[in-house]
C-alpha cells in the first residue's frame, strides 16, 4: 500500500473510532465506547511504531517518539479516550504533511517524453523511412524536418538554422554548415536538413543529460525538517517531567498524564499549517514549491545561481535598433522585411513580423519567393525586389549596430536597412538581484552557456560581479556542487533550459521558470515560477521566510503552552483525558498562529 493512502486510511479510521466513541459513550453504553476508543489508539500506535524504526534506521530522532509513548501509556492505564484523540491528531499531522509533499517528487517523465522516439533514416536512393531513435547506427543518413528535435549527434550534410537555447543558453539562432556537429536535443529553427549520427540516441548528448539528471537527483541530500529539529529539543524535556512525576508521586498515571499533555500536536500539526500556508501564497504569487522541506530550505538560502538565457532576459531574439538609409523610414524597412517574413518558419523573422504588427504596420502579400536556406529570402512586393537576410559587401557609412544577430534589408539590390536584434534584459532583473541581497542572500552568481562578452554585459546591467561564461550542463552541475561544499546555507539554482536541468537537481533547491523554460528543467526543479517574471523568486524566498518564521513561532507557543499542561499533570490537577482536551486546545491557538502565514504582507501587494 503506498504511504499517502496508509495516512489517508489512518485519517479516516481514527476519526471515525474517536467520534463514534463519543457517540456510544453518549448512549451510556460506556464499555463499547472504551473499546471503541481503544481500537483507534491501536491505529495509531502501530503505523507510529513502524515510523520510529524508520527514523532509528535513518539515524534521525523526531517527535514521533512522544506520540508513541503516550498512546502506550494511555492504552496501558485504560486512557482510552485519551490514545483515540492522540492517533486522530498524529492521522492528520501526518495527512497535512503527505498533502504538502504531493509535488515533490521529481519524475523525469518530460524529459523523456521529449527524447525523440522515431527518426527519418535516408535511403541510399534518396527514399525516407521511419524508424524507431533507438535503432540508430553510427553513419546513418537521417533527415530532421522543420521544428522536429534532433535525434542523435552527428555531423551535417547540408546547413542547418537551430535553436540550441535548451542546450547551449544561446538565445538567438545559429546556422550550422556542411560538416559542423548537431548535437541531440536541439530543435531545428530552419527547413528541413539531413546530417550523418555520430553515435546512437542512448549515448548522445540528450541521453547523457537525462543521466546527469537522475544521478543529481540520487546524490541530492533532503533537507532536516522543523519539527524534528524541535523535537531532539522538547522530547527529553518531556520525559525528564514525566520520569520526575512517576519518581516523586509513585504514580504511573501522573506521567502518562505528562505525555498526553506533552504529545507534539503544535509540531505534529502547526508546522505543516504554516509551511502549507507559505506553498499556498507563493502559488499565488507565481511560484509553485514541490513540498514543505522545500520551503523549510528556501527559508535558508545564501547562495543563488542565475541562468541568463530565459531567466534573466526573455530568451527569445527580438528588435532592439534598426538603422536606414537616407530617407527610407524604420516603418519602411520594417513593412518591407516583414511581408517577405511572414512566410519564412525562421524563429527571427516570426520576431520581425510580431514587432510591425505590434507597430500596427499592414503587411502586403509577396510574389517570386525564394528561400535560401541559413541565409535570406528573397521575393517581390509590388514592383520592388526585396530581399531579407544576412549582411554581405561593404557596410555602408550609416551602418554602425553591433548586435549579435543583424538582418539586412535590401531593395531593389540596394542594402537600404538593417534590423538588429538581441535577447532583451527582463525590465525587473535588476530590482530582483537587489531584492535577493535584501532578503540575506550573500551572494549571487550568473552561470550560463553563452560567451564572456555577453555574459559580461547582462552582469553589468543587473549588478552581478560574480561571472561563469561558457558553463556546460555538467560543468554547471559541478559549480554548484563545489558552491554547496563551501556554505553553511542553502545554494539555489535558478534556469529555464535542459541543459540547467542537472544543475537544478543537484542543488539544494533548484528554481526552473516554469512559463516559457523547457519541461525539463521544470521537472528537475523543486520550485517552478509559473508566471513569466523572474521577480517571482524573491516573492517565493520572503514568503518561505515568513512561513519558517511563523512555523517556528507556532511551535514554540505550543510547546510553552504544552510545559504548562505537562506540570499540570505532574502535579494531578490533569488527567491523561483531561491533557488530551488541554492539547486540542493548545493545537487550536497554535494553528492560528500558523496560519497568520496567510495574511499579506506589504512588499508582497507592492510586487517588490
């Protein structure tokens, strides 16, 4: 039986033998009613005593360890109501815990799912056939059509226009030529290529990625929980009150009636309120977490890594200059390239055509198209010949961009406008790094695939001193392994693409943009910002902050509370039914306290 429905059957059957106890007892059939009772604190101490040998096997002490010994002592000094109320509260501690960890387990099912499974192999007469990715030999023709992700590593054939963002952080498109490697998991940007493998889809680059990941996962330690760690510090309190009552009164009763009172409901059921509180505002606030340790670890981080390609800028090419002739106007050059543009699949020109129709520019129909391809299309409008794509000859004097990505624009022949384009900062990428400092993060690292230069200039704009270019999968992995071996606090990574997929596994907590990021990266991560804004992940560490702070706080006025119950009973002004009503008390305030998570705080409604 899996664990979740084990908790959920504890749940149902301790609530059920409390009230129908209640019930019985009420009818005056007293003796049914004890029995009753007795049958639902036997629920609950049999699953509790299976969670004790798990936690001695783990080498961890938790709360559970009063849970048991107060629902032995109620059963064996005929408590009955007392152990009933006992395993309904550790039921639903358990349920609320179970509930906030139903995310959190990290599937590698995207990443699989986005491994291609057929390929196009390339008879020698030309002829297609499909066949299944995993029968690919080294030295196969294969061809990847447009928009189809490369199956395998090899070497082209003919030139290629690929996207290889989810791999490389490179935003912009690349064009491959004959000869030069494609690696397995890009997605072809251009028209259809053909390229020979240079190994099989299990050993490609992809492959090895989905491996990283599942090892990162393997090597990734769980974080300690709040409760336990309040645990190793309440529960030899507990007993030393406990042993003391028994030793000074003689009376077994006084200290089952100390444990009753002692039984960490605050723990057991405040904490997970609280942490389920913050997972829900963080959801609210664009940031799913998978699951309340993950919460408990973002309350603590000191060091986070930031992707650069879709995390701190949009990770997609888009318009930042254009520069003209003499006398032709930037609508002009931009109605021009984008009529031609709307034919082409080419991921710049769909960024071409969405900024004139942003513009509100009326695109014409065009006539003699001509598409060469991973370098320009070309065709008429009206009765001008016009031509879009990459710069050749001599720049002219009013020609001074220096964008990574350039668009030439001629007519009739004559070079009369180029677009420049470039993966623009997010407008609140600087405001964040800041917030980060502000919330205690020491320090705040850009790691990404792409060049120094460009990493320099993203760096410089958002205040980031601390630079890694050039960074491989692997390579990323390894930063952060060295990162978490030289803090105290938590590492978090932050990213959008499969190649930041093994990085996110590996850390502490690992932040995938959720919104526009590749879904494996999503499904490595242990929280996902769902809306497009990377300011979402401030908003996600104030929030588990607070809900820290406020699980700790409830806790503790439990637990105060739980000291006062506990002398009571030592003293004989409470019996173990009588601390059991005590507690369900105390759990009341506490959880009231914890779910003060929920109340919004300023900075939080300011979007800051």
């Amino acid at each position: 039986m899996k664990v979740k429905s084990a908790d959920h059957m504890l749940f149902y059957a301790s609530g059920f033998t409390l009230f129908l106890g209640i019930a019985t007892n009420l009818t005056s059939h007293h003796q049914w009613a004890q029995t009753i009772w007795a049958l639902g604190g036997i629920a609950g101490l049999v699953p509790a005593l299976k969670w004790i040998i798990d936690e001695i096997r783990s080498k961890q002490m938790g709360s559970d360890i009063l849970a048991v010994l107060s629902l032995l002592g109620t059963l064996l000094t005929s408590e009955m109501f007392a152990s009933s109320v006992i395993s309904l509260m550790l039921a639903t501690g358990r349920v609320l815990e179970r509930w906030a960890e139903g995310q959190a387990e990290r599937q590698l099912k995207s990443l699989l799912q986005r491994l291609p499974r057929k390929a196009h192999f390339v008879n020698p007469d030309g002829s297609l056939i499909e066949i299944d990715a995993e029968n690919i030999k080294i030295g196969d023709e294969l061809l990847v059509r447009s928009g189809e992700v490369v199956p395998a590593d090899g070497h082209l054939i003919t030139t290629a226009i690929l996207d290889e963002s989810a791999l490389t952080g490179e935003p912009l498109p690349r064009t491959r030529l004959i000869d030069e490697e494609v690696l397995s998991g890009v997605l072809n940007a251009g028209t259809q290529f053909r390229f020979t493998a240079s190994n099989t889809s299990q050993e490609s680059t992809y492959a090895g990625i989905i491996r990283l990941v599942q090892s990162a996962q393997a090597r990734s330690a769980p974080g300690v929980r709040i409760a336990n760690k309040m645990a190793l510090r309440f529960v030899p309190v507990a007993l030393l009150v406990a042993g003391g009552a028994w030793l000074i009164t003689g009376e077994v009763s006084r200290a089952v009636a100390v444990l009753v009172a002692a039984t960490p409901c605050p723990l057991i059921l405040a904490v997970p309120i609280a942490v389920v509180a913050g997972m829900s505002q963080a959801a609210k606030h664009g940031a799913v977490i998978k699951g309340g340790a993950i919460l408990e670890l973002l309350a603590r981080a000191e060091i986070v890594l930031l992707d650069k390609t879709g995390t701190l800028t949009h990770g997609g090419p888009a318009i930042s200059e254009i520069q003209t002739a003499l006398g032709i106007s930037e609508d002009t050059i931009l109605h021009f390239a984008a009529s031609l543009d709307q034919y082409s699949p080419h991921i710049v020109a769909k960024a071409i055509v969405s900024t004139s129709r942003n513009r509100g520019i009326d695109l014409d129909s065009a006539s003699d198209i001509y598409e060469e391809h991973g370098h320009g299309i070309s065709g008429v409008i009206g009765a001008k010949k016009i031509t879009v794509g990459q710069i050749s000859g001599e720049r002219p004097s009013w020609f001074t961009m220096k964008q990574p990505l350039l668009v030439a624009v001629t007519i009739d022949g004559v070079l009369s406008g180029v677009i420049g384009l470039t993966d623009p900062l997010r407008a609140e990428s600087r405001e964040m790094v800041s917030a980060l400092r502000a919330a205690g993060v020491k320090d705040v690292l850009l790691v990404t695939g792409d060049r120094m230069e460009t990493a320099r200039e993203v760096a410089d704009a958002v205040g980031i001193t601390n630079i890694h270019a050039s960074v491989t999968a692997s390579g990323k992995m390894d930063l952060v392994r060295s990162e978490m071996a030289k803090t105290k606090g938590v590492v978090v990574v932050v990213g959008d693409g499969i190649n930041d997929a093994p990085a996110l596994a590996a850390a502490h907590v690992g932040v995938a943009m959720g919104a526009r990021g590749a879904t494996a990266a999503s499904e490595a991560a242990d929280v996902v910002i769902v809306e497009d804004s990377i300011d979402r992940l401030t908003h996600a560490i104030s929030i588990a902050k607070k809900a820290h702070k406020k699980a700790l706080q409830a806790a503790g006025i439990g637990m105060f509370l739980s000291l006062i119950a506990m002398f009571g009973g030592g003293f004989g002004f409470l019996s173990a039914s009588g601390g059991a009503i005590a507690q369900e008390f105390i759990d009341v305030i506490a959880i009231l306290w914890a779910l003060t998570t929920l109340i919004e705080s300023p900075t939080a409604n300011s979007g800051v």
